[in-house]
C-alpha cells in the first residue's frame, strides 16, 4: 500500500523537495474574510460564525462565561481531566526550564549594556473546534504562554452549531490560566483578534488550524506576530533489523489518522523490516476506526526509503526536515547529532508521537512541510520579546565618539556624526 | 515646527496607535516580480535588476568576485575600516553573550527530555544600497548569524548603475564573513533567495528594506523565515527638565534625516525643554544637509507630546512602542522598568542613537512602528532554531501509558491510542 522510493532518485528529490503554502483561491477568499470583519467588525464577524460554524453567536454570548466553564467540569470525564491535569504538570515543567533571565553587565568605565527579555503583554491562542474536541492543543499553547509570564492569554474556538464549545477544551483552558475564550473559529476569529474586534486586539497569534486559519495568520502577520505556518502533520520513522515492526505499523496509523492529506515516511536499511511493517500495517488497520482516512493517507502520502545504511537515513531525514521524527534503532541517541532538521526526535521504543503529543511535557505545535529548517516548536521564547539596553558612559562616549563620527560620514549621514559632535563639544553635559 | 500633542486626547490616540503595513497596489507589483522571478527564474531577476537598478548582471557576473572583495580594500578609507573592525567585534562581543547550549535531562527513572538549539544552515541577508552605503547593515545582519554558527550566509544588495557593489559594504562582508555576495536588490533579491533563482534557496532572510523588499518578505513568508516587517524609523525621547536641549535637538534630526516618513517624538514633563528643543532644532537645522529631508519628516510625523509626570511618559512611550527609546533624565534607570514596550533603549546623555546604530554592540535592526510590543532585535536566536528531545524509558512509558491512551480517547484518536496499546501488550518490545 505504501508507495517505495529508492535514494537517491529523481522520486526521491520530488518527494523530498520543500512544500509551498500556496493556493491563491483560497488566499482571496480569506483575504475577503479578513476585510470584512476588519471594516465591518462584529457584524461580519457573528454573520461569517452563522455562516461557516452554524452557531448564532452576538455580543451576550460571544465571551464564554466563567459559568459555562465551571459547568463544563461536570461534563468531563474525571479520569480525563486528572490525564489532563498531570499532562498540564508535564508541559508547565518542560517549558519553565527554557526561561532565561534579562540581563544588564555593567562594565569598568561605567558602561551598561543589556538585553531585557520580557513577557508579550496580549496573546491570541486558536484552537480547532467544531466536531473534534483538542484540549491538549489548549493546554499546548497556553500553558507556555503562561511560564513566558503574558497576562492577558486569549482563546479562540469554533462553536458547535448550537453554540457550544467542547466541555474538554473549556477546562484545559480554565487549567492552563487562560484569561478570556470567545465562540470564534476560521479566519474570522483570525482577523477579529488582529484588529480588535469584539475583544482587545493582540499582540501575536499561535496556534494550529485549517488551510482558512493558516492563511488568514500570513495576512495578519506583520499587524500581530504569529507562531508559524503549518500544514499537514507528518512522521518520518528512521528504524533499523532491531524496530519492532508492529511498533513502526502503528505509528503509521496514529499518523495516518489525523487527515489524508498527513505524510508517514519509513526510511531504513531494512528490506525485511519495511515488509514487516507493511503486513502489520494490513493487520492493524482491520481493527481500528477512520479505515479509509489512513488507507488514503498511506496510499497518497506515505513512503519507504530503502537506504544504504542509518547514516543515509539520517540525510534522507535531514532534507525531509520532518514534523515528528522518530529513531527506533538498537542505538537511537547515536543518530542525533546528525540529525539536525526536525520538529521533535522520538528516541527508542517507547516513545512513539502519542507521548509527546499529550504528555510527555515537549510541545506538540511543531514546524510541518519542511519548515523544521527555520521553525522551531511552540516554546517559551515564542511569547516574549527581547529589548536592547544601551547606556554609555562619559567615558567610553569620549574613547568611540571619533570611530561613530567616521562610520556615520561614510554612510553619509551628517545628521547622525552631528548627534556625536555636538556633546563632544558641549561643556554642559 | 513639531506638533504637540496633548494627553490624552483624541490626536494622541490617533497618534499612537498602531501602523499597518497595507498597501494594496505595491502589493500586487511585488507579487508579480515574486512570482516572475519564481517561474521564469534568472530571465527574470536580471531583466529586473535592469529595469530597476540600471544594470548589467548576467550569470557571469552575478556572484561578487573575491578578487572584487579584495580589490574594495584599497579603496576605502582606512580609519572607516579600522572603525569598522572595532565595531565588528563588539557587535560579536553583545551577541556571544546571547548564546545558549542544548540540553538534555537524564531523569531517575531514565527518560531524557530536552531541546537542541541549532543554527539555520543558510541565511539571506538584504543590504540597501544604490547610490548609499550601509556597511553597518552587513554587520549587524551578518555577524549575529555567524555568531549563531549559520554555516552559509549569503548577502543580497543591489548594484549601482555600472553593476558595481559599494566597497565599504564589500569590506563589511568579508570582515563579518559573508560566504557570497550577489549583486541584486528589491522584491527580485527576496524571491531569487526564497525560491533558489541563481544560487541556492535560503532557509531565512532578514534585513531593512524599503516597502517594495517588505512585503515580498511578507510574501515569501513560509516559504522561508524572515526576521521581521520593517517600517520608517523611529525615535522616541523622554526628557526631563535636567535635559539637554542641544542633545535633544540632535537626536531628532539625526532621525529625521532618514527620510521624510521618519518619526522623532519627544515626551516630556516640561514645557520649558520642549520650547528650548525647538529653538536648537531650528539652529542645528542651518548648518547641516538634507535640511529638506528632515524638514519635511519633523512637520509631518514629528511630536511633542507634554505630560504630566515621567510616570505618565512612559505611558505614552509604551503605547507608541518606538524602535528607538531615549532617557534622557536625571536617573534614567530608574525608568527601565516601566518602559515595556521598546526595541531599543539608550540611556543619559551620551548614548545618542548613532552610538547603537553603529558601534556599541546591540544590534540596530529594530521593530518599528509598534511592532516591539512582539518584535525584537535581531539577534542569536534570529538565526537559530530547536528540536525537541523526548526518550521516555520503558518504566515512564508504563506510568503514563493510561493517562495518555485516556486522552487520546477523548479526542477520538483512536489510531493514537493504538500506538500506546500495542506497546503495552507486546512483550518482544
């Protein structure tokens, strides 16, 4: 079922070759969205939510009520939100070791240079919603935003036709600290955070989403930060003789089962292994629900690379530059120093994706389609900014006021050489 | 000359509040040449370079030459290349100091969980240039992604009419060690690196640009990274009675002299300066060039703004968000705290902006026109990105195996708790 592809190859370098978020017909359809609800403002806002959500939403039901999220606790079940609990524990730990202090170093003649690394004052967080219920996205984007210390965490989520939000992603956000939640979802809610509409505007926007929501977040971006761009999820397996192949077969399908359009890639030097993989596959795809969402998946998107040895894997992985990148080799962690283009690493049998995604403590908003090169996962960094501390003293003012003087002339700016000169000769200072 | 503002007042909030990068008719030029360039390749970024730079480049001359490189040493000026030097190594000094390690954390029960912080292999930077030089700008673009170990960094800045480069930028290159130079400017530059047109692709660019280089930034975003969108730049002064109003004065038309659409806004509790500001301003104003130019910037985005106290400065600065903050009061430290929202902040009377712009350390490439309340610096982390480690042990795995099945259940994942189960049961594992 799943496709093979020899390395290197021309399939290979179009397999391979970097994904593009482009799709102008829907970028002008969002590009309309985004202008209506920026000029036409709640309005546009509440039709598009009738029109795409099904749900009547307006102003006395917009902001979810404290009511409504305590109510949500008794719908829950308890052993989940205890999983929820601990999960919540798990990634407020991880994310609080990435916390780094500002800093000042004052130096000998008085000099003080620095870097002030603080918290965003306003933060949107999207969450998918409708159907599906994802509280572990909640808890993902929130509780780092949290540890990053921003005051003000905003959620957004699609309603269920009949206005409701998921009872499970209402008490992941009361648990992760989230400040305020709206009934809100697409590229609607995108825009309505951007530009302040129904709710304070922003100041940066994180958070998975559909094609509408991921475009919507390019054409905000620069009016508010985003995280990234994501598309399909993906997993790429480096396995070895040693893999257990029903452990390599069931990865497939957890990746397989989120969307058709999701990636699963095996590379190993393992001919016998990928056709162990492959009858697993056939075995456990019997038992299990969404058959024809992973069928595709795998048939569309899935591919093994037979390579030469680990250390080809590793470059086939590399160029891959995948979300989820899993090593299930006798010796996992002696790959890693190679393996320098991926969202997450999964080393060793027992920690296959599930564990990162809602447990482990790591985030699970990753870079997607190659994007691993320049993207890094959702983390503490993500929700702070930094400012640069400058304070000369008299004397170093004296030592490089000659050096900044030249500079400035040289790039013709008098102006600026002006702004040295008129302290080196004024008395007063 | 400069307006004052009252606050708070209606015109203030005008005032402060937030630009847009908006512009729809530049919009759809860019996007053509980004897409001409993408599809029709060279043809196209040489016909542009052409129609908009006036000059001559083809495939045999697009690269700079290192005997080119070379040859630009003998015809700067040698106390503008020792200034150089000497700023190149402090701007190296403030960015080591911005480093972080890796880490992985072994646990009792074996798992290691952790985060590898790692360069990006290939970084495009854009250098203005024409018929101005900006040495400056190659420093603190390249030297902040070579002290991040970006293996390849590759300087994009357009020819002068002959094809020829500015040497001083040429110098700069190499003294922050630019791996290739290729002579090509405007949105054509950005796509070619984005897209791999006449060298290979980049993984992020950044650097300033005028508004056409902006939005093919926008554009290419996802495709690539980039480190920001960039405005006309700014300058924000809070000043007390114990000011200087010379230096006041300088600092606004050294900002000012940038260009017409250059925003120079003085905050202070005291009337008295603001009259002695304008009356030096109007002084220094005759004997310096581009009076024009900055004439023209102080009228129409210029501002003084009277406040009650520097508590309340600092309320209007943090609302403005400037690229350039200056404190020039008594005990300007005592403010620090208060100003949230900044790029960067000089502090007294002798750190005017040029100090920062050329030489100090920290880096001149800034947030502008609100965007510091989610931009930063460009800096180490501009040029570097994580992967996340997860290696649970076979003891962690079986703790958290229920938990994690539990909410993969309550999501509706069941192909996710399968990749858990079927780790519990297999006894091979």
């Amino acid at each position: 079922m799943v496709r093979r592809i020899s390395y290197p190859s021309a399939e290979a370098d179009a397999y391979l070759q970097k994904k593009s978020f482009d799709d102008v017909q829907v970028a002008e359809r969002v590009a309309e969205v985004v202008a209506n609800v920026r000029s036409r403002g709640t309005a546009a806002l509440f039709e598009y939510t009738k029109r795409f959500d099904g749900a009547d939403v307006n102003e006395s039901n917009f902001r979810v009520s404290e009511a409504e999220i305590e109510a949500a606790y008794s719908q829950v079940d308890p052993d989940v939100l205890a999983a929820l609990r601990r999960a919540c524990e798990n990634i407020r730990r991880f994310h609080e070791k990435q916390l780094r202090p500002s800093w000042i170093e004052p130096e000998a003649d008085g000099t003080m240079l620095g870097q002030l690394i603080r918290p965003l004052e306003r933060v949107g967080v999207y969450v998918p919603g409708g159907l599906a219920s994802y509280p572990s996205s909640v808890l993902m984007n929130a509780v780092p935003a949290k540890v990053a210390g921003v005051p003000q965490v905003v959620m957004a989520t699609p309603p269920g036709k009949d206005g409701s939000i998921n009872p499970y992603s209402l008490v992941a956000a009361k648990e992760a600290g989230v400040d305020e939640v709206y009934r809100m979802g697409g590229a609607q809610a995108v825009a309505a955070m951007a530009f302040g509409v129904g709710l304070k505007a922003v100041d940066k926007i994180t958070g998975p989403g559909n094609i509408y929501v991921t475009l919507a977040k390019k054409q905000v971006y620069g009016t508010v930060d985003i995280d990234m761009l994501a598309g399909p999820s993906e997993v790429l397996v480096i396995a070895d003789e040693s893999a257990t192949p029903a452990y390599v077969a069931a990865d497939f399908l957890s990746q397989a089962e989120h969307d058709v359009r999701a990636a699963t890639v095996l590379v190993t030097p393992s001919a016998a292994l990928a056709e162990a993989v492959e009858a697993e596959i056939e075995r456990q795809l019997a038992v299990l629900p969404r058959r024809e969402i992973m069928e595709q998946a795998l048939r569309d998107n899935g591919a093994i690379f037979i390579v030469q040895d680990l250390e080809e894997a590793c470059e086939v992985s590399n160029r891959f530059a995948p979300e989820h990148l899993e090593v299930l080799t006798e010796t996992p962690f002696a790959l890693l120093g190679k393996l320098t283009q991926a969202g997450a690493i999964f080393l060793g049998p027992y920690s296959p994706e599930p564990v990162g995604d809602y447990f482990a403590g790591p985030n699970h908003v990753l870079p997607t389609g190659g994007t691993a090169r320049f993207y890094s996962p959702l983390n503490v960094d993500t929700f702070q900014k930094k400012t640069s501390v400058i304070a000369y003293s008299k004397a170093r003012f004296d030592r490089d006021a000659r050096d900044i003087i030249a500079l400035a002339k040289a790039e013709g700016l008098d102006a600026h050489a002006n702004a040295v000169a008129v302290r080196l000769e004024n008395k007063e200072g």
